[in-house]
C-alpha cells in the first residue's frame, strides 16, 4: 500500500476527477480507499421524535486506489512514489522532487 490514511490525494478518474482531498480510511485487502468527499453516497437518517425531519446524510464510498495519485507533502505535486531504505527504515519518496513525502 502507497498510500496512508490522511494523505493528500489527486482522483484520476470517475466522476470526481480532479478533486483533491484527504484519504480517510485505507483497505489494503481490497485495494481501496475512502477519500474525504469523494464518491459520496445519500444515506437517508430516520427522526429520532416525532416532530423531527428525517435527514439526507452524504458519507463517501470507498473508491480503487488506483485512480487516485498522491501529491507530494513537500512539493504539492501529484506524483509516483518511491523508497528508499536507510538504517533499516523505509522512506516514502516522492519521485518528483526526491523528498521524504
Ligand atoms: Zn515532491
């Protein structure tokens, strides 16, 4: 998995194309992610009294990682990702500017 909960992604694809917003759950198993107002779904919340309204809630859909690209933390370009390994630690680095991202 590339990408981690709360980076920031670019949607390559789908009818949020070009949104850029924050992952907010990751599901390795499946290769998908949540992404903050993308692929939202209308979810209809009964009143609670009787003299409430029901309420129309948006919550996002999980989409394919594969249509989203991360953009960097360091440069705020969207961008491919590599490692580096150094002292047994991996590094995420972004292959636009070569920077920890
Ligand atoms: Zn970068």
């Amino acid at each position: 998995m590339k990408v981690k909960k709360g980076d920031t992604v670019l949607v390559i694809s789908g009818k949020d194309r070009w949104k850029k917003s924050k992952i907010l759950q990751v599901f390795p198993k499946e290769n998908r992610v949540m992404v903050e107002g993308v692929n939202l779904r209308k979810k209809h919340r009964k009143p609670k009294n009787s003299g409430e309204k029901g309420q129309i809630i948006k919550l996002p859909g999980s989409i394919s990682i594969s249509n989203v690209k991360l953009i960097c933390s360091k440069c705020g370009k969207p961008t491919r990702i590599g490692y580096k390994i150094m002292e047994n630690k991996k590094y995420r680095i972004c292959k636009k500017c070569g920077q920890e991202t």
